[in-house]
C-alpha cells in the first residue's frame, strides 16, 4: 500500500476541538494528520487529493452525524476502501451495529487510551495493506487469465482456419465461401437477436462462436473420395450416397477429438462446430440429411448454416453450374422458407439480402469479382430507373 508522504495520513473528525487536540497528541510522531471540525468539511478533505489514508470519525456532530458521512464515502468508488474507525463516548450496542451497517471497520471509546488508540490504527493500516496487496495479486491473476483465455482462443482460431485450408484443398469450392458464409451466419445471427424466437439462444459469445465455427461446416469432405468429390457433373444416386457421409465423417470427427478433453471439461467451440457440419443439411419440412429430422429438432446453428451454404452455392460458379444473380437466389430462398429453411431465418434473410450481397461482393472469388460487381450496379440502376417511373 502506497501512503500519501513521508507516513500514512490520518483524518481526525470531531466538532470538539479537545477532542481532536488529545488525539493529535497521540498520533503526530507517527503520522500525517488534517482534522475537521464538522462532516461537510470532512467529506471535501476525504474526497481531495491526497485522501487521507485512515480515518477517525465521531458520531455526534451538527449538520451531518458519523453516520452520515461514513454512508457517504462508502458509497463513492474513490473513498470506499478508507478504513473508517469511530471514536465515540457511547458504548451501546445499537450505536455500534449501526456504525458497522455504515461500513466502520472499528469503534474506539472515549476517553483515550493511547496504547489502544495506536494499536487499532496500527491494525487497520496492516490488514489495509495485506487487503491491498490481495487486490493487486488478484488483479494480477485476472490479466493472467485473461492473457491466457486470448491466447486459447487464439490457438482454436488457428486450429479452425487452418482445419479450414484443409477442407478447401480437397474441394472444388474456394476459399472465398468459407469466408462468405461465416459473414452470412453472423449477420442472420445478429439480425434474429430482436426476434422472440431466438433472443434467449443468441448472445453475444454465441454469435462469437458461431463465426469461428462456421468455416468447418464441410470439414467432413475430406474423407469423401475424390472421384465423387471432384466430379465435374451431376452426381449418380449411389455418389450422392457417399457425399452426404460428410457430415457423418464430421461428426466422428469431433467426437474423436472431444475424448481429448476429461469428463469434467467440454469445449463450447468444438461442439458447435459438430452441431453445424452434422446439421447444415438437414431441412426444416424433414426432407434433409443425414437424419431426416426437421423443425426446431434440427439445431439454430444447423438451421442459420443451411441458409447461408445455400445462397451462396447458389451465387457461387461451379464446374457443374453457372452462378445465379442475387435475385434469383432471393426467390429461391423465399420458396424454400418453411420447406427446406426455417421460416422466420427465411424472413430475416428476406429482409437483410442486401447485406448478403455486399458480403458477396467484398469476398468474391477473384473470377467471378468482375461479374458480381457488374451484376450489383445493374441492379441498382435498375431500382433507381423503378424509382424515378
């Protein structure tokens, strides 16, 4: 504990001049003293700077009594750890239990007795300083922690990307949907946070993970062969078969690496990204995949995912398609709203697909930038044409 000075400073409050004349006698060899005869006065000295390290407080004074005051620096964020002691002629009980309510660490009676006034400061200023020297430690740990929690995150944000980048070179698809479609969650996610439905399951660090987890939503492609992978045309039923094992492939996955973690631990992160790459193609009517569950069986996270895989494979070229226009992607999805989508994330999309078009836009595959920025102004002449008719 750092004291103001050379020696701790002390605040004597007493509206008897005798009273604060003993106590000064008493104190001035081993410490800094300012005195007030009246609580207004002590309060504006309390809350000057420096503060006094310790204050000695009497109870009955005019205008403002102890009490009074010692509630008044309690409350303040800047002198409510003060160690406030009453010096008072009352030894009633009610007298100290309302005192310690106030927030007094201690009561001295009058008349003085030197050793004892001395040795109770000397008490308070120690158990300060090991309080003190507590707070700081803690706050040390904290920053600790929290250095640690980044760097954690850190490393599974890595650890997505980089399972990611994995995915990406086994498929066909470029890296720009994977960066495309986590954009597309947050911006539904973030949009459906005023929605009854879904405030309660989207907050903050929901949002968050569902960022960092979207990414992996086709990280069981990789055990797909790459004759069905990479087929540059329609697939045959029985290929289909072995392509929708990739979000059983994922699933394993996860669970495998969740046995890594002990019994008492989980990973909130791991077991959204298995949520989202087991779930992302199941539908809302049940006509989906791998279980054919539908409605709210099937997770949020799947739910936002399938939206956002889906418009952008619309969007997108493939070897085995030529990209739709933003419009046509509109009327899709709005077709497919209470059949394959949720119908309250279909509306969501209705209402925020602008954003999903800048998102296209900013993250466009480098072949198909130039199209897609063409397509984005003929479409806005085309408003302002509407506009002015």
């Amino acid at each position: 504990m750092a004291f103001s000075g050379d020696k701790p400073r002390v605040l004597i409050v007493d509206d008897l001049a005798d009273n604060i004349n003993i106590l000064a006698e008493i104190l001035k060899p081993y410490y800094r003293l300012t005195v007030a005869l009246e609580g207004k006065k002590a309060l504006k000295i309390a809350f000057s700077n420096p503060m006094p390290d310790l204050i000695l407080l009497d109870i009955m004074m005019p205008e403002i009594n102890g009490f009074q005051v010692c509630r008044q620096l309690r409350l303040n964020e800047k002198t409510r750890n003060i160690p406030i002691i009453f010096v008072s002629a009352s030894t009633d009980i009610q007298s100290e239990t309302t005192g310690f309510e106030a927030g007094a660490v201690d009561f001295i009676t009058k008349p003085f007795s030197p050793p004892i006034v001395l040795s109770r400061i000397k008490t308070h200023f120690e158990l300060k300083k090991a309080r003190d020297s507590l707070e700081m430690q803690n706050e040390i740990l904290e920053q600790k922690v929290l250095e640690r929690t980044a760097e954690i995150d850190l490393l599974q944000e890595v650890a997505v990307q980089s399972l990611a980048s994995l995915a990406e070179t086994r498929d066909n698809e470029t890296g720009g949907h994977i960066q495309r479609t986590q954009h597309y969650v947050k911006v539904l996610a973030e949009y459906l946070r005023g929605h009854d439905r879904f405030k309660d399951h989207l907050n903050d660090r929901i949002v968050d993970l569902l960022f960092k987890c979207a990414p992996l939503h086709d990280i069981g492609k990789v055990g797909v062969p790459d004759t069905v992978l990479l087929k540059p045309g329609k697939l045959t039923d029985q290929e289909f078969k072995i392509m929708k094992k990739h979000t059983i492939y994922a699933k394993e996955a996860f669970e495998r690496a969740m046995t890594f973690i002990s019994n008492n631990q989980h990973s909130d992160l791991v077991d959204l990204a298995m949520e989202i790459a087991y779930t992302h193609h199941e539908k809302w009517d049940g006509s989906g995949y791998p279980r054919g569950v539908g409605g709210e069986q099937i997770p949020l996270s799947g739910r936002l995912m399938a939206l956002a895989d889906v418009y952008d494979a619309l969007i997108s070229r493939r070897v085995y398609k030529a990209p739709l226009s933003h419009s046509d992607a509109i009327n899709i999805i709005r077709k497919g709203s209470g059949h394959h989508f949720d119908p309250d994330i279909g509306k969501a999309f209705l209402h925020i697909n602008q954003t999903f078009q800048q998102i296209a836009i900013k993250f466009a595959d480098r072949e198909q930038e130039q199209n897609r920025e063409r397509e984005h102004k003929q479409e806005q002449e085309h408003k302002q044409e509407q506009e002015h008719k």
